[in-house]
C-alpha cells in the first residue's frame, strides 16, 4: 500500500488565474441591465449578466444558452464575482454548486475532486479562451470585446 502524497493548494497560481480571468471579463460586461450574448459557434451561445453591483464588486451569471443538442443540466452555468480593488475574478458557483472550498479531502461524501475550485476558475479561463479566439458579441447589444493584449 502506497503513501499519497499531500495535496499543496498553490495560492499563487489560483491568485493569477484571478487576475487572467478578471482582465477577460471586465470588458465582456454589459454597459447596462442589458444582457450581452456571446456567439462561439454555429450552435454554442452564452448569455452574460450582472445580477449586482457594489463599489467593489461585481457579480455575473454566465449561462450556456439552449441548444437542440444539450439537456439543460449539461449547460454551463457559472456565477462569478469580480473584485475591482485587486482585479480578480472568482467563479462562486458552478453548476449550482455554491461554496467551493480550496480543498477537499479525498475522498468525500459529495464526490468533489480535491481542487475543484481550481478547476471551475481553469473552465472559465478556457471559456475566455474560446470567447477570444472564436467569440463574436450580438449586434446591437455590445461595442466592446475582450482587452487588448489579453492572453
């Protein structure tokens, strides 16, 4: 019988995932109440809205939007909460799963892998991603993308 080696939580790398996500997200907000929609193919759109604003933060709902193809509890659904002070964006519920610790003992009665956090904020990284290379904002509902030199 093997000894596991011990999970480390790697704050930094988390911290700069936040700040990446951030930098992607700050311009895909809507100028009002409005929703902005994001094309990234001929069958994958994602609704993008705030649902509240304070001085410092900002909270998004970043929802996949139907598709003919998709059972609705295979839709992303994200929620995210933007910190302005430090610039940093934190995916606070995925999937309706709400309170992501850093870690998680392996194993656990919910099934959560042990850096499910890390991973929901690596999908919304990924998610940028495709917004960046192959997203087109609606018509009408937006004059602004992604930041220049966002990488």
């Amino acid at each position: 019988m093997s000894h596991q080696q011990q999970y480390q939580v790697d704050v930094a790398a988390l911290h700069r995932l936040h700040e990446r996500n951030y930098a992607g997200l700050v311009n895909l907000l809507p100028e009002t109440s409005a929703i902005t929609t994001i094309v990234t193919g001929n069958y994958l759109s994602f609704d993008l809205r705030i649902t509240s604003e304070s001085r410092y933060t900002t909270d998004i709902e970043i929802t996949q939007q139907p598709g003919h193809w998709a059972a609705d509890y295979l839709r992303a659904k994200l929620e995210v909460r933007l910190y302005h002070d430090v610039r940093m964006a934190e995916v606070m519920a995925s999937q309706g799963v709400r309170r992501l610790a850093v870690h998680y003992q392996q194993p656990n009665p919910a099934m959560r892998h042990r850096d499910e956090k890390h991973q929901v904020n690596q999908f919304l990284a990924d998610w940028l991603w495709l917004c960046r290379e192959q997203g087109q904002v609606k018509p009408g509902v937006a004059d602004k993308f992604l930041p220049h030199g966002f990488k």
